[in-house]
C-alpha cells in the first residue's frame, strides 16, 4: 500500500476533520478564509476566489497521490526541520521526501511537493504544472514553491492548520512578494547565474528582504542560519 495513501488517511482521522483535504472530494461550499497572522503582526488574507481555485488543483493532487498506482511517494520522518528541496529524492517513478515529524497537513504539503517533481521526471508537468511546462531548474523550482505555497496557504486559511515555521516562512515571503528572494538567498550556489541576474536587476532587493524576514519571524532567513538549520 502506498505511504501517501496511509498518510492522507491518517490526515483525515487525526486533524482535518474534512474528506476535502485528505481524500480530494468534493466539498459544495467553502467556508471563508481565515486571516492569518504571525506573532510579530504580520497580516495575511486570501480571497475566496482564489482559495476556490486552489482548492480545485490541491483535490486532484491529492487523488493522485492516493489513488495513481504508477508512482510511489515514500515519507520519511526526521527529528530537525527539513526544507522541502533538502529532503526529497526521486529515483525512476519513485519520490522518497524527509520532513520532521509534524502535522498531518504538513506532511500532505510535503507530499505535494514531492509529487510535482515526480510529475516532472515522468514527464506529465504539462497536466500538474502548466504554467511551468517544460522548464527545469530554476523556473520549475519556483512554479513547484509556488505552488507548495499555495497549498500550505489553503490549509492554513481553510483548515485552520497550525502555524509551521518552514511552510509559513515559504508562504509569506511569497504572498509579500519575495520568493525569488526567498529561493535565491536559500540556495545562492545552486542558483548563482540566476542570483547574478536578479541582484543586478534588483539592487538591494536581498537586504531589503532579509531585513523584513527576520523582523517577521524573528530568525535569519534559509541560507543565512548560523546554527545550520535551514541553512
């Protein structure tokens, strides 16, 4: 049996109290989204129109993972936070993804993550990942974030999810409009021509969101953590 499928039912026994989220059915009507904030008073609200939208994409995914016999999703459980692209391997239709033991919720975003690399190595991201067809590198890493973003900002505004540094670290600095910061100052050498071109056409975009990361969270951003965390 597939561990994404354990792992999704899990979610709807434990947390979510909703077969939306953990078995991709259909719901009528969506309750309206919850605003969220940090505990520094960082805002954020998400419109219904768009959450419909998501939530259109996130049951399919979610179907998917459960119900698709030709790939497999295996999850593993650490004891420190892992970021998404630290944890995750893929070898022919298999996704193997790391994150610290957490929330059901967390761990379906993971999984979702993991997913749209493997929909990529299987060559179906024009059906998962449209706006990303055919990229690789860089631009396929941002539209997969986005898109893990998105999912963690349903499941917050939705489902009520419990705060998660990591995913809402991913979700505000996107929603601020700072995930090519975000990305680019998290992983400077895997992405350096790309950090090369956007630092000269956005001089002082990198201070200007490493200062607004840490006054939101408290804590360096990914790629800037002394004590190696995230780093």
């Amino acid at each position: 049996m597939k561990t994404g499928r354990n792992l999704l039912n899990l979610a709807v026994a434990s947390v979510l109290g909703s077969t939306l989220w953990a078995c991709g059915q259909p719901t009528i009507n969506l309750p309206a989204p919850r605003p969220l904030i940090t505990i520094t008073g960082e805002r954020l609200r998400a419109e219904e129109t768009r959450i419909a939208e998501i939530d259109a994409w996130v049951r399919a995914e979610i179907d998917s993972i459960q119900l698709d016999p030709s790939f497999l999703i295996r999850t593993s459980f650490e004891t420190e936070e892992m970021l998404p692209w630290e944890g995750l391997g893929i070898l022919a239709d298999t996704a193997n993804i790391r994150v610290e033991g957490a929330p059901p919720e967390v761990q379906s975003t993971y999984n979702i993550y993991a997913h749209l690399h493997l929909m990529k190595t299987l060559g179906r991201d024009s059906v998962w990942i449209p706006e990303a067809n055919g990229a690789d590198g860089y631009e396929l890493e941002k539209a997969i974030l986005s898109r893990m973003s998105d999912a963690w900002l349903y499941a917050r505004s939705i489902f009520d999810a419990i705060p998660y540094p990591i995913l809402d670290e991913l979700m505000y600095s996107k929603e601020q409009g700072y995930l090519d910061a975000y990305m680019l100052t998290a992983r400077p050498e895997e992405f350096a021509t790309e950090l090369e071109a956007w630092t000269a056409a956005n001089p002082g975009k990198e201070a200007e969101f490493v200062a607004w990361f840490e006054r939101v969270f408290e804590r360096p951003p990914p790629g800037r953590r002394s004590d190696g965390s995230g780093s």
